[in-house]
C-alpha cells in the first residue's frame, strides 16, 4: 500500500513507523479514513494507492463513491473489492458512471444493476447512479457530500490540459481535496465506443475488399463468356456480392 499527501510523500505499510525520520504514522491516517483497513489482506491490498489531503477531512467516512470506468472491466472482482473496503465499517456504496451518449446508458444501467446486487450484501448498502456531466470532476461534484471517499482504478486515466495523460484518482484527490483510494490489479478494456469504431472500420475495409473483388470476377466473365450466359452469371455475381456485402454490415 502505497500512502501520498498532497505534498507527495510517499509512505509503505510496511515502513519502519518507530522512525524519527517518519513524519507522520500512515496506517493510522488510513484507518482514519477507512476504520477496517488494518483487517485487510496485505496480499490484495499491496500494490494499493491511497492519495490523502494534508488535513483530513472533519466528517467521518460515511460512504464510498466508486468511480466506474467506461471500458470493459470484471464486475465480479471491483464488487469484491469495494465490499471488503466496506463491509467491516459499514459504510454505503455508490457506484457513479460517465455516460454523454444516451445509447451508451443502457449498457452502464446494466452493469451497476449488477455491481449493486453483487455489493449489497450483510450490512452494505449499495446504490448507482449514471452522470451526463462533461467530466468525472463535474460528475463528482455534482454528488459529492460530506463524509465521501472516492474509490477508482490505478489504471484508470483520463486527459489533463487536453494533450497528457493523468490517472483519474490523482487528478481528482488534488482538484476535490477528499481521501481517493485507487484499486490496483484490475484490468480496464477498451470502451463499447472504441469497439464499435473498430467494428466499423472492419466492416468498411471488409466491404471494400469484397467489391474490389468481385469487380475481378466480373471483368473476367466479361472477357471470356458472350450472350445471356455472361447476363446470368454477372447478375448470379451481383447478387452474392450484395449478400456477402448485407452478412459483414450485420
């Protein structure tokens, strides 16, 4: 687990905190925003980041805003994660996704159905709710209350100043000023809008190859048959290349 402040020093669970060097105790602070942090397994939470504010926040942590990513993630493992954040504290779940394109919101309307019924579960209370907001700090403002923490992915990044590439939890943690907790060791896959612009490009480059193609063939036909024979077989041609054309499309 790996702690930062604002300032960017850099702690390990496993420091030495008898240290005189050690300015400040970093499993207390983490406890102090997530109580059931010391009952965590060292094996999955190692590769952890926690980003806590200089001062941290007065309310107690109530509730844990996960931050769900818009490509294709394992459901079955983030629910079990954010859970064992959760379950010793008590604390409630929000799962919050970004979606700016209405037919992209029934796929996100499914997947958080299905992280709440996975998450709620003993004393959890899990809810979701999908944004329209132009960014995630928007997004998140529009929900934040006091109490909050937010959780993501170490992976998860998202466009700074519109040219660089910046992880979400640090952008957020600096802009917000609220403890953000990013889960590592777990993948994020391409988005359905990317796969569809890769499911369009195929079928365009797909269909282009098939006229140039068959175009071949019937300059061929052209050139050595003569009379209906040559009608027949150019339309029996056209056809099939209208059905191989309609089969890629679909």
């Amino acid at each position: 687990m790996k702690v930062f402040t604002l300032h960017s020093k850099e702690f390990f669970s496993n420091q030495d905190n008898s240290s005189k060097k050690s300015p400040i105790n970093p499993t207390i602070k983490i406890q102090d925003v997530l109580p059931g942090y010391a009952r965590l397994s060292t094996d999955v939470i190692r590769e952890d980041v926690i980003l806590l504010p200089e001062r941290l926040p007065l309310a107690a942590t109530r509730r844990l805003v996960v931050l769900v990513p818009p490509g294709e993630i394992s459901e079955n493992q983030l629910a079990r994660r954010v859970w064992q954040l959760a379950k010793d504290s008590g604390f409630s779940v929000l799962y919050l996704a970004l979606s700016r394109e209405e037919d992209q919101v029934p796929f996100h309307r499914r997947r958080l159905t299905d992280l709440t019924m996975m998450t709620s579960f003993g004393n959890i209370q899990a809810h979701s709710s999908i944004s329209a907001a132009k960014d995630w700090h928007e997004a998140v403002k529009q929900i934040l209350q006091p109490g909050d923490v937010l959780i993501c992915f170490t992976n998860h990044q998202v466009l700074d100043h519109f040219v660089w590439q910046r992880r979400l939890g640090e952008k957020l943690a600096q802009a917000v000023g609220i403890p953000v907790y990013m889960l590592a060791g777990l993948t994020i896959g391409p988005t359905l809008e990317l796969l569809y612009k890769i499911r369009e490009l195929r079928a365009w480059t797909i269909s282009l190859a098939l006229l140039m193609v068959f175009f071949g063939l019937q300059v061929g036909i052209e050139r050595s048959t003569t009379g209906p024979l040559s009608t027949i077989l150019i339309c029996l041609l056209v056809l099939f290349e209208a059905y191989l054309i309609l089969k890629v499309n679909q």
